[in-house]
C-alpha cells in the first residue's frame, strides 16, 4: 500500500434548518505522517471519526458520538424510551447503507461500499408516544426485492418539509376538536401563520440533500449531522480466487457477499455442509422418486381402468421432473368407448398420380357402453361400501341436539349463579392492577437509567481518541470488541 500524507485538511460546516455539515479532503502525497486526525461535526448531535496515522480514511472505521445536555433534556421531556442513532451512507446522492444503533452505545463501526466521496448523515430518532414497536421495524423493513420500504433520505427544502409536517399535525388535531372551541380557534391561527410562512419560503430556500423530517410514526432530533470523507479505492478488498468464488456462493446466494469474512463464512458452510446437501439429495431422489412411481401407477392403473390408448409413460423415466398426471398428456380417446376405424381415401395429385392412403378415425361406440363400463361399475361400487358403513344418518341429528342443550345448560347456570364467580372477577381485577404497577415501575426504572445513559453521553469538550478502549467500561461491549477485530482482517468489497 502506497504512503500517503496530509496536504489539505479542512472542516467545513454548513447549518440548513439545523443540519449541520462538515467535510474532509484528502490530498496523496509521498512523505509520512505521524499524527492521528480526528473529523468531528458538532452541533446538537457531534460525530467523531477516527481517521489511519497515513491521514486515510479506511473502507471500514469506528465512529463515535455524544449529544448536548439540551439535547438530553429533550429526550426525557418527549420521553424517548429507546432513542436510537440513525445513520445513513450516502455515495452520489445515493443512499449505500443505513444503520440504525443504541444512542447510549456511544460508538458503532461504519462500512462503506463505494470508493470516493462518501456523506454520512445521522439524527436521533425514537418511535412516537401513540406509535408501537421499534424504529428498527420502520427503517429496516424491507421489500420482497430487498429494497428499503421506508425511504431515508430526499432531496428536499427542510425548513418547508417541517412547517409542512406540522400542518399535517394540526389537521389531525381540528379533527379530534370542536369547531367553536379555544383550541381550535388558536391551532386555526397556527396553520395560517404556516401558510404565510410557506408562501415566504417557496422558491427561496435552497435544496438540501438529507435525511427526511416527516416520518409519521417516528420522531426525530430537530437537527441532522452530516460528515463527508473521501475513501481511497485501495481501502477495499481485491477479487478474491476462483475457488473462494465457487465456495462462496455455491448456494446461488440473493445477494453477494459484502466483505472477506462474509465470502469465508458463505465458503466454510459450504464445506461443512456439501456432504450432508449431497446425501440429503440422494435421499431425496431416492425417496421422492419411489412416492412419485407410486403415483405414476395409480395413473397407470386408473388409464388402464378407463380403457385410455397411447397412454405416455414417459413419467416412470422421469419420475422427479415429471408429474404423474403427465401419463394422460397423450391419451385422446378409449379402447372401451371409442371404435377404430381404418378408412381408404384416394389423394388426387393429378390424373397420373393418383394413391390410395389408409386414414384412421375413432368414433364413439353405443351409449349401452358406458352402462356397463369398467369406470362406473368401480364407482359405483365405492359408494355402495361407503353407504353400507355409514348409512345410520341419525347421528348427526343427536349430536346437534346434545350440543344445544349443553350451551343452554351453561347459559343457565351461568345466569342462576353468577355472584358466585364475583371472588373471581375479583381476583383477576386485583391480578391487573398489580400488572400495571409493575408496567409503571418498569418505565420508571427504564426512564432512571436512560437519564443517567444520557449523562454519560453528554459532550464535555475532551479530546477524543475513536477506539474501543476510550470507552466507559461499561459501553466495551463483546460486540464492539468483535466489530474491531473483524475490521483489521476483513475488508468490504467495492460494490
């Protein structure tokens, strides 16, 4: 790998409705560079990412976060139970990958996929009070094309986007207010203040390219942090050998590996389990083939009964990659109930040329034939045995009139002794509330240590070294140990 130096570092910070912007470029040069860099974007939410000594930004690097105490504050005032980070990858004005990550994380590893200029963008997120669920099941849902159902970022005007979602806001609300009512009277004046300010804003706020403002079951930090880096193409993992290839994706995998220790990982199950596909499908063949010759004889035997002619056995050949009713492909008349007739025609070609060809015909025989046919007289005969068996009908009639008088005996017991089971209704009230004492002193607890996760969180001004170790010991997490380690022996893909 090539020796790479510094010549320009510059942090550039741009503020639109709130979203700040901060971007690093980086110039090749031949000498060395002993110094660590650390890009940082600060504002609401601040960003640090750890850049290598050579001043390269590697396919794969940890970065870290804290927020402001108003921040903070914020949080618990919307009481945001489970805030998450959400970040976006974007290379071209194209989203590349999107993470979705614990704010009291405090730190996550970033992979990108594309060589060049790369913008992350990430806000804090959380579900809404009335909404249910998790903001992983809204962002990282997906299509049966793999594709995200829920977009993340748009090119758009973010000072309209929030008076827009705002106004929808207060739609919702009219509706649930009386018309004559102070609340309504002052959300009315609200929604013309919008208007105004709208009809001020359109065609003069610049477009900016970011994550949306106006998802409608999560909420979001009012701010977005975006941080640019320039990723060297050689940062990158080459084509891996032809054998690894063929290992890799020998299951014909939807989609291709992302990095080396995902194309080994595709290749070591590969290996461990070849000899039990192989003997699975032998069994398989084996198995599946003698039920599917069982079926073709059943065909068999039914053409055979029904009298079929050119009856295609081409299914006892193939019985896997054909299906049993595949005998009856050929069949076009019976010998039972359709005669063979051979017929003499003259083809006229011209006086001299004139043949006689024999042309064969099926027409149908007697109906007195189908009277007495193999197929009918079978059937016949089936229904018989099953009328000799269950020819008592008057069962079904018992059972109906004991199921009705057990209901009106339930009924009747059931209105006659009801203060009995008051001790009950009782019991299972009391069973309720302490369900909700529990619910409530569960959120308590869960809001207790979510203000304490943010206290720790909070931006204090120090300089930051972006690795595991700098961490809280209780943040060293084995996941972050493993993503650490993956990250010095694997290397993603260009894609």
């Amino acid at each position: 790998m090539q020796v790479f130096c510094i010549e320009t570092l510059s942090f550039i910070f741009r503020v639109a409705s709130k979203k700040s912007y901060s971007k690093i470029t980086f110039l090749m040069k031949g000498s060395t560079v002993t110094e660590q860099v650390i890009a940082k974007a600060e504002g609401a939410l601040s960003l640090f990412l750890k850049q290598n000594k050579n001043g390269q930004v590697d396919s794969v690097v940890p970065i870290q976060w804290c927020i402001s105490r108003e921040t903070g504050e914020m949080l618990q005032a919307e009481s945001a139970e489970e805030p998450f980070l959400l970040i976006a990858i974007s290379n071209g004005g194209k989203e590349m990958d999107r993470r979705l990550v614990p704010l009291t994380d405090e730190m996550c590893y970033l992979n990108f996929h594309r060589p060049g200029e790369n913008v992350i963008h990430a806000t804090i997120v959380w579900m809404k009070g009335e909404s249910d669920g998790s903001p992983k099941k809204v962002f990282n849902k997906r299509f049966d094309d793999g594709e995200f159902m829920t977009q993340i970022l748009t090119d758009e005007n973010p000072r309209e986007s929030k008076l827009r979602q705002r106004r929808n806001e207060i739609w919702d609300e009219q509706r649930m207010l009386d018309s004559d009512s102070e609340e309504a009277a002052a959300l009315r004046s609200e929604e013309d203040q919008i208007d105004a300010e709208l009809a001020d804003l359109y065609g003069a706020e610049t477009s900016f390219f970011g994550i949306r403002n106006d998802f409608n079951a999560v909420s979001q930090l009012g701010e977005e942090i975006q941080l640019g880096v320039v990723v060297p193409e050689d940062m990158f993992a080459k084509n891996p050998p032809r054998w690894m290839q063929w290992l890799g994706n020998f299951y014909n995998w939807e989609k291709a590996a992302v990095d080396q220790c995902h194309l080994r990982k595709r290749a070591l199950i590969t290996l461990s389990t070849l000899p039990f596909v192989l003997t699975a499908k032998l069994l398989f063949y084996i198995v599946a083939g003698g039920i599917m010759q069982l079926g073709n004889l059943v065909m068999l035997g039914l053409a055979l009964l029904c009298t079929a002619r050119d009856i295609n056995y081409e299914p006892f050949r193939h019985p896997i990659s054909c299906r049993p009713t595949d005998i009856w492909d050929g069949v076009k008349n019976s010998y039972w109930f359709d005669k063979k007739v051979v017929k003499q025609e003259i083809l006229n070609e011209g006086k001299e040329n004139e043949r006689t060809v024999e042309v064969v015909e099926y027409e149908e025989r007697s109906p007195l034939f189908f009277i007495i046919s193999p197929p009918l007289i079978a059937f016949l005969s089936i229904i018989g045995a099953v009328l000799y068996y269950f020819f008592d009908s008057m069962m079904f009639i018992y059972a109906g009139v004991g199921a009705a008088f057990v209901m009106a005996a339930l009924f009747l017991v059931g209105s006659l002794f009801s203060p009995l089971f008051s001790p009950i209704k009782s019991y299972f009230d009391n069973r309720a509330d302490e369900r909700r004492r529990k619910q409530r002193e569960a959120s308590e607890k869960r809001a207790e240590l979510l203000r304490h996760d943010l206290e720790l969180l909070a931006c204090d001004g120090r300089t930051r070294d972006v690795n595991v170790s700098s961490l809280p010991k209780s943040r060293r997490t084995v996941g972050l140990r493993f993503q650490e380690t993956k990250a010095k022996v694997c290397r993603p893909f260009a894609r």
